[in-house]
C-alpha cells in the first residue's frame, strides 16, 4: 500500500471525534453518563454499521459512493465536515455542563457511523 485511503483517514478522524464527545459529555454531564454514553456511542454507530445496508435493500435506494471519491476531489473538502461538526457537538458540554448529553452522543455516532461505511465501502470498491 504506497498511499492512505481518504476515506479510512476520515472515518479514524471521526472515531477520534467521536471519543471526544463522548469524554466530555462524561466529564461534563451527569454521573449517569460514565456508562451510558460510551454505550450509546457503541450501540448506534454499531447499529448504523449493521442496518443502514439492509434499510437501502428494503427500501430499494440506489448504491451510493464512498464519501471521498478520487474522481472529484472537492469531495474531500465536504466530507472533512463531519470530523468538524462532531468536534462541534464536543465542545457543547464544555459551555453548557450539567445537562444530559445522551442525543448528541446519538447523533455524533451516526455522523461516525455514516463516515465508517464509507470507509467499508472504497475498502470494498474494486476500482
């Protein structure tokens, strides 16, 4: 391998963003969230991984490409906004502690969840 595939680089950026919100909500929030947000952040992106292929089949949705396509470069420069919009959700317990951060850990996790497909699928792509 001479050359790191954009699309495994975007989806390690988001996993590393992903842990991020996941510390500071723990950090941040209520004592509940130690346990419950590492397994939320599990649970939905795992579940993302698992279903969104068999929701395309049921509801007969066209293939789609991997986030990061060699073909258009510019893909990159759009793609690069989930790692940011996950850090984002990040930095909200940091301003606003104390609340329950359970649906931005929900939401950070399908942003990682759709990054980590597309990583499965240029890994899977034989062009």
């Amino acid at each position: 391998m001479n050359r790191l595939e954009p699309n495994a680089l975007l989806a390690l950026s988001a996993a590393f963003a992903l842990l991020l919100v996941v510390l500071t909500t723990a950090v941040y929030g209520p004592t509940i969230g130690l346990i419950r947000n590492p397994l939320l952040a599990i649970i939905c992106a795992g579940g993302f991984l698992l279903l969104n292929p068999v929701f395309d089949r049921m509801m007969k949705r066209p293939l789609r490409p991997p986030l990061i396509s060699a073909r258009n470069p510019s893909t990159a420069a759009w793609a690069a906004l989930f790692p940011m919009m996950i850090l984002i959700c990040a930095a909200v317990p940091v301003f606003w502690p104390g609340r329950d951060y359970g649906l931005l850990v929900i939401i950070a996790a399908v942003f990682f969840g759709a990054t980590a497909e597309s990583a499965l699928k240029a890994r899977n792509d034989p062009r």
